[in-house]
C-alpha cells in the first residue's frame, strides 16, 4: 500500500515540498494504518500483529524532497 501512495502523491498537487504537511500526512497515515484490520496480517491490526507473531512493520515515511529553486 504505501507504494501505491507514493505514486499517488506528485499527481494529487499534495505540497511534498511542505515538511509541515509531510509530517502531518505521514501521522494521519500512520495513524489509520494502525487502526485498521489488515487483510494480508490475516486481519490484524498491526499492533494486534505484533502481539501475535513478535514482528513490527515499519513506519511509513515519505521520501525526502531537497528543495529545488525555480526558475
């Protein structure tokens, strides 16, 4: 899934530039990832997961734009 929004992301007009925005849209994310049954955990919250098998799934994270000046 989160590959999927990554490709999303550039052509929604969303601000990646914005760390302010990234940030947020990073913890609403995450948040809803981690509240949310997961069909490929087997139905699992990824905290309910991680009681269950030990394994953490990583945080999603978006890339890191450098600042580019337009000309």
């Amino acid at each position: 899934m989160p590959d999927e929004v990554y490709e999303i992301l550039p052509d929604a007009a969303t601000p990646l530039d914005d760390e302010a925005f990234c940030g947020r849209f990073e913890q609403l994310y995450n948040n809803l990832r981690d509240n949310t049954h997961i069909w490929e955990l087997r139905g699992f919250t990824p905290y309910q997961y991680k009681a269950e098998t030990g394994y953490e799934l990583l945080r999603f994270e978006l890339p890191k734009i450098k600042n580019v000046h337009k000309v």
